[in-house]
C-alpha cells in the first residue's frame, strides 16, 4: 500500500508547493510593482481567520476564492473543446515539469546538521531534456486557443506569440547548456550536487550564461519588457 500512496503524498506536496509558491510570488510581483510607481499594493486583505493585516498575505487566498466563484463565460464561436483544451495544457506542462526538480538538501559537510537526501519524484537521467521537452507544450497552447477562437485576428496574435516563445527558446538552452557541460550530467539532482561539492554556485562560475538564461525565461514567461500579447 505504501509502494503507491509515497509517491501521491510526493506528488501532492510537490504541487501544493508549486501553486503556493506561484500565488505568493505574484503577491510579491505587486507590491514591487506599486513600490516602483509610488502606489500602495495589496495590504487590506489579512490571514485568514485572524485579523493580521502583514503585507497584504491573505490577498492570494482571496484572489482563489474570487477566482473559483467567477461567472463562467464561453463564447459562442469558439470550438469549445480546442477552447478549454489550450488553458489545460499549459497548466499541466507548468506541472509536470517539477517532476525533474530535486527538492530537499545535501550534505554541506556542517557539524550538527543532518543530512537529508534529495526528494525527486521522478529521477530521469535526462531531466535537463526532459524539462526542455514538456516546456515546449506552452507554445501549443497558445496555437490551440487562437486557433479555437475562429478569429483570423486572434490566429494572428498566437502565431506571434507563439514565435516568439519559440525563438527563445534557443537562448534558453544554450544558457544552461554550460552548467550541463560543467557538471558532466544531465540530471538536476546531479547538478547540484555538483555546486555542494565544489562549495560554488554555477552563477558565479558562468555569469554570463545566468545572464542570458534569466533574459529568455522571462521572454519564455511573457513578463515585462516581452509581453507583446
């Protein structure tokens, strides 16, 4: 019984994680953004069940709570099936990719602290690839939900999106193609092993690969200054 439940209890935290992480990030996005243009960001919405008002952390719960209770609109001329088949899939290659991701420490070599071996959920020899590979799916994404649109417009927007996606995507993979060559490995568990045992960090080691990986994810993302949608 546990052979099949440790790995759904994994894959359950490591979700959990994700979608957390994603709604405090973009809580911490905001209050940078009202920050730069001398404006007060979310700070009304406390912890939920307590009066807490500390930078506005209840506001993602409240954001998923609004979210769930939101109309549902489809418009008439859409293929309903390409329609609500795009937003699936770029939420599900978000996933599946942190199936790669190692999450947990190693051994620093520090007195008094344990170690504890990475949490992997899915330890693939190619797990550079691997992410590369299900990334990818975005891009049909965005294809699929012009397309189901029947607007020739909206085809026309996707089409750009989706080369732009494309174009940095060779950037992308030639940034992080010096950690890979460096480690020996294209495993991330390997990889960062390969920086505990060396006690250096691969940004510091090829600064400008990181510059030009943070370039292209962000480009990769649609974030300010690429959102061309």
């Amino acid at each position: 019984m546990w052979i099949f439940l440790e790995p759904l209890i994994k894959i359950a935290i490591a979700i959990g994680g994700a979608m957390s992480a994603a709604a405090y990030l973009v809580l911490v996005e905001r209050r940078i953004a009202a920050w730069i243009q001398d404006r007060r960001g979310p700070n009304r919405v406390g912890i939920p069940l307590t009066t807490i008002r500390i930078f506005g952390l209840g506001q993602p719960p409240a954001d998923g709570v609004k979210f769930i209770f939101k109309e549902e609109f489809t418009p008439g001329h859409v293929d309903r099936w390409l329609y609500f088949l795009a937003p699936m899939a770029m939420f599900v290659a978000a996933l599946v990719l942190f199936a790669a991701v190692p999450f947990g420490y190693v051994d620093l070599g520090i007195e008094g602290w344990e170690p504890i071996e990475l949490v992997v959920l899915a330890g693939l020899d190619v797990g550079i690839v691997y992410i590369f590979a299900v990334s990818s799916i975005a891009v049909y994404g965005v294809l699929l939900g012009s397309w189901a649109s029947n607007n020739k417009y909206a085809f026309f927007g996707g089409m750009r999106s989706a080369a732009q996606l494309i174009s940095y995507e060779i950037p992308l993979g030639l940034g992080i193609l010096g950690v890979v060559l460096a480690s020996g490995s294209l495993r991330l568990d390997a990889i960062v092993q390969t920086q505990v045992d060396t006690g250096v960090w691969n940004v510091f080691t090829q600064p400008l690969g990181f510059v030009v990986f943070v370039v292209a994810a962000f480009a990769e993302a649609g974030r300010l200054p690429f959102d061309l949608g």
